[in-house]
C-alpha cells in the first residue's frame, strides 16, 4: 500500500550543515565491513550480529536515558515497529553473510549501490521524487558499474565463495533502500530514537535463535582484534550512526541524504588495502567511480527539477 503523499513530501533541502553530517556518518559506516571481517575471523555471521545488536541495544539506551529522550512507543504503532524489525533483521543477516563470502573492498562498493535503489523505489513513494530522463541516465550509469564489479573475482583468501557473496551483498542492499524508505515514512510520526532502538530490540530473537540453529558460538578463543571491531561495529555504527542518520531522516529526504555516501566505497577499498592487504584493481575503483558518477547525475537531474519547479 502507498503510503499517504503528505507525509513523505514534507522534508527540507539539505543544508551544508545537514551535508556535513552525513558525510561524516557515512565516513565512520566505511570502516563497518572492514571491522565485520576483522570479526567474523573468530565470531560466525549470525553470532555477531546478536551481539553486536545487543551491545548497540544498551549504548543507545544508556544514552536515551541520559539525555531524557522517550524510547517506548504507543500500541498503536506496534504492527509497523515489527514490520521494521522484520526488513532489520532481514538485512543484516544477508549482510552478515555475504560479508562472510566476499572481500571486504567488493562488500562495500555493492552494498553502497544503497543509494541507486532509494532513488528507483522512491519513484514509486514519494511524491516529489519522480525519474525523469536525466535521473534514468544517471541510474543507468550506476547499474553499469555495478555489474562490472558483479563480475570481478576478488582474492580467494578473502572471498570464499565471491559469486554468492556479491549477489547477497546486492540483495542486501535492496533490503536496506527498502528500510531507509520504510523508516523515513515511519519517523514523520514518532521521535527518531524509537526506530533506532525497536528494530535491534525485535531482531535479537531471531538472531539468537539463528546463532544457537546453524553455528558454533566461536571459530577460535576470543581476542583483543575481534573484541574490538565488535565494540566499533555495536557503539559506533550500530548506535551513533543508526540514531545520527534516523534523526537526519526525520528532516531531510532520503534521496538527497544518500548522495553523500559516495565516499563510503572509496574509502571502503582503502581500508580493505590497510588491513588485508586487498589489491585496489582498477575494476574496483572504476566500478566504485561509475556509481557514484551515476548517483551525482541523479542527484543534479532532481537539483534542476526543483529549481525548475521553483
């Protein structure tokens, strides 16, 4: 079902401010699939994500509690709380996995297509976020850089299995558009935090139950390497990132926010390169160039729409 016009057509033009942000939200999110794989070396994908969820969990409500903001919501809004639960939990497992099955510097380019598919599922959401010829154009490009690192073949010391862990990351990041749509609609109504922390609440369960079907708690003893990159994965990405962009969100549109997530997958490669030695081919750098040319001719297309609607 559409969700109703008026609610979605009530964000504002992105401030330098509000840019700032973003970029540097999207900045500190590049290090998030480095620190998995650091962490999945010793913790299996659906153990990490119920720790690093239940870790997350109690950062955001330490801080909701020291800053007075409310975090139960209204019965009323139960049913969409758990349906956000569900697209959650849902995204991060096939996230987690593919992580486990590709290269880091792979991971981060396909799943940064998030973008991409915000704006085509924004054409049919969101009342003033119509594609037009130039916005097709630009997709078109991103679509074509993306499936020009489908095609690459990573370091099998890395990759296990490339092919499926390409195809889930891009699945995941389907999943995700849908979430980030899904939650724009859903904070118009109820403060930020509410979202933030529902969804990781309604996704340990599963997660749990996922851990405790198919994996052993463990590959290997515990180390300061894994300790670590799950602290920064739970406090850093799962808490301040989740609340800092649910809170941008509540003001500003999606489709404009996620331009500044063009530095992610650049940044994304670099690391890969710092921590595992990854080689940045120029399959990767252009695939990773072509998408974000895509999304800045889309991001111009709706610039000149609005000043010519203006």
């Amino acid at each position: 079902m559409k969700p109703p016009a008026s609610r979605l057509s009530t964000t504002q033009p992105v401030t330098w401010r509000a840019g700032l942000a973003s970029l540097g939200v999207s900045l500190l999110w590049s290090g998030n699939i480095v620190s998995i794989k650091i962490g999945l070396a010793t913790i299996p994908p659906f153990w990490s994500a119920f720790w690093r969820m239940l870790i997350a969990v109690a950062a955001v409500a330490a801080w909701a509690r020291l800053t007075g903001r409310p975090v139960f919501f209204e019965r009323r809004d139960l049913r969409r709380m758990l349906g956000l639960g569900v697209m959650f939990t849902a995204q991060i497992a096939v996230f987690n996995v593919a992580v486990h099955y590709t290269s880091p510097a792979y991971a981060v380019v396909l799943l940064n297509t998030c973008p991409v598919m915000i704006n085509l599922i924004s054409h049919f959401f969101v009342e003033d976020d119509r594609l037009t010829t130039g916005r097709l154009l630009g997709l078109g490009v991103a679509f074509g850089g993306i499936a020009y690192v489908m095609l690459g073949q990573p370091s099998a010391a890395l990759a296990p299995n490339a092919v499926l862990g390409n195809f889930l990351m891009l699945v995941s990041a389907l999943l995700l558009a849908v979430r980030v749509i899904y939650t724009q609609h859903l904070v118009q109504g109820m403060d930020a935090l509410r979202p933030v922390i529902w969804q990781m609440v309604f996704s340990l369960p599963a997660f749990l139950a996922l851990g405790a079907w198919f994996e052993s708690p463990l590959h290997q003893p515990l180390g300061r390497e894994a300790v670590v990159a799950m602290l920064y994965q739970a406090v850093v990405v799962a808490g301040f990132c989740f609340v800092a962009w649910t809170m941008l969100l509540q003001r500003y549109s999606a489709g404009n926010l996620s331009v500044y997530s063009f530095s992610v997958p650049f940044f994304g490669i670099l690391l890969s390169a710092l921590f595992f030695g990854e080689a940045v081919s120029w399959r990767l750098l252009g695939g990773a160039l072509a998408v974000s040319v895509g999304i800045a001719l889309v991001m111009r297309s709706k610039r000149l729409r609005s000043g010519n609607a203006g």
